[in-house]
C-alpha cells in the first residue's frame, strides 16, 4: 500500500521530470570548482540536495493543486492525480507546505544568505502557477524557476557572482522557455477557449515555433559564454556542439502541420541534453584537473 501510494505521490509531482533540472544544478556544483568557493562537505551536500527536491516537489504539488479544475477540463491532463480523484486536493496541497517548510529548513543549514533567499525562491516556484492566469511569458517565470536551481548551488558553494553563472541560468532558462513553448502547442485551443495566457495561444503555432527556436538559439549562446567565461577546454566545446545539434534535433520533430511528435521531444531530447551537457561538463573539469596535476 505505501509504495503503491508513494508512486502515486511521484507520478503527481512528476518526480521523473527531475532529469530536467538536476543536471544543470550538478553542473553548476561542477563549474564552481574553477572559481574560488567554500569547502564543500558531505552535509552541505545533502542540503543542497533536499534543498533541490523539496522545492521542486513543492511547486510542483501546488501547481496540480491550483490547477485542479483547469485540468479536470482538458482532455490532455484529466486523467491526473487530482482531477481523477487519486490524490484529494487537500494532500496535494499539504505536500507542497510540507515541502516548502523542508526547503526552508535545509536551506537554513548551509547558511545565512540560502536562508535569507529561500522565502523569495519559494515566492517564484509557488507564484509560477499563477502566472498562465494573466500573462502569456509564463514559460519564461518557468525558465527563471528552473534557472534559481544551478544559481542556488553556486550561492551554496560560497562562489562570487560572475557573468559565468549568470550565463548559465540565462541558458538553463531560454532552454526550458523554448522547450514549454513547444509542449503548450498541445494546448492552444484549449488555453484560448478557457482565457489562459501562452505564448501559442497568444501567438499562434508558427510564430511560437520561431520563439522556441529564438530562445534555444540564445541558450547556445549563453552556454558558449559559460566556456568563455571560465576558460574551459574543447571538451566543454563538445558539450555545446551535442547541445546545438539536440536542440536542431528537437525543432526538426516538432512541425506546424504535425505535434504528434511533442512528447519525445519534450522528455527524451531534453533529458539527453542536461544529462548529456552535464556529463561533458564533468569530463572536462576532470581532464583539466589532471592536467594541472601533471604539470
């Protein structure tokens, strides 16, 4: 009963969809090695680990509670825990307390400015869910919630602000803008006929199609100015070649005349491109760290 139960919960806050924004939080813990940065121990680590997965349970148990009658009438999304009656709108919303009380505690742990910034994060993952109601950027709030996951690392491992970091979350936050911007097209007759703000109802399909790939075009960027920034090796330059060629890859499945594709491109492509980048991004720190080893 309870690992039936806990699959449930998991299913609701769609805890596999965490491949999207671990990697990159991981990346961040890497690139912050190549700065000066505080030691980082067995604990700090665990914090920052809970940190990451009750926050993103919180928002995520929120937005299914908020969106519980929107997607009770969308025939993509009725079939969900809350609107199916699998889990009660009063357990959805009490995980996400519960949760938002754990991150706040955590991030107590690792220090006073994690501590002093969390009711802020929280306001940005939690406020996300209001956001579709009155604004039609509200993949971009999502691509800035996502991006506070490798900021909150940097922050973390007592690294100084640069234009490093602040690229990577410019990237991390155009790659998920583009990427729900494709998702939403499933949505656009939808969100139009029930007053909901996206960027495919505001624009339609083919002018969203443009913006998605605008901003995966400025992720590259911002990732390639990551490498600039840092001075990382060709390796990291792989990294950015497997990022771009994905990115085409994910564009080239998703057609103004056929969506059929959306769901692979959705979960498989990007989970291959923070796994993938991240790995490389390991490779190539572990490779300059033997090499200045070895001189």
């Amino acid at each position: 009963m309870w690992s039936s139960r806990l699959r449930t919960y998991g299913s609701l806050v769609a805890f596999s969809h965490t491949v999207f924004a671990m990697p990159f939080a991981a990346t961040a813990l890497v690139l912050a090695f190549s700065v000066p940065h505080a030691p980082l121990t067995l604990g700090k680590g665990l914090a920052m680990l809970v940190c990451m997965v009750s926050a993103r349970t919180s928002a995520m148990a929120f937005n299914r509670y908020l969106d519980r009658d929107i997607d009770a009438k969308n025939p993509r999304t009725r079939a969900r825990e809350v609107p199916s009656g699998r889990v009660t709108p009063r357990e959805a919303l009490a995980l996400a307390v519960a949760c938002a009380v754990l991150f706040v505690a955590s991030a107590a742990t690792i220090g006073p400015v994690p501590a002093a910034l969390s009711p802020l994060v929280l306001a940005i993952l939690l406020g996300y869910s209001f956001a579709k109601r009155f604004t039609w950027a509200a993949h971009a709030w999502l691509g800035v919630a996502l991006s506070l996951a490798p900021g909150g690392v940097w922050i973390a491992m007592g690294a100084a602000p640069s234009w490093a970091i602040a690229l990577l979350m410019l990237g991390v936050a155009t790659w998920l803008l583009g990427f729900d911007v494709l998702y939403a097209l499933q949505d656009e007759q939808f969100d139009r006929a029930e007053g909901l703000r996206s960027i495919p109802a505001r624009f339609g399909v083919r002018r969203a199609i443009q913006i998605a790939r605008g901003s995966h075009t400025l992720t590259v960027i911002a990732l390639s100015g990551v490498g600039i920034c840092l001075d990382l090796s060709y390796i990291y330059a792989a990294a950015l070649l497997f990022v771009a060629c994905l990115l085409a890859f994910e564009h080239a499945l998703v057609k103004e005349n056929d969506l059929s594709r959306i769901d692979k491109a959705f979960f498989d492509v990007n989970a291959w491109i923070s796994v993938g980048f991240f790995l490389l991004t390991l490779v190539d720190a572990s490779a300059r760290h033997w090499m200045r080893l070895a001189r």
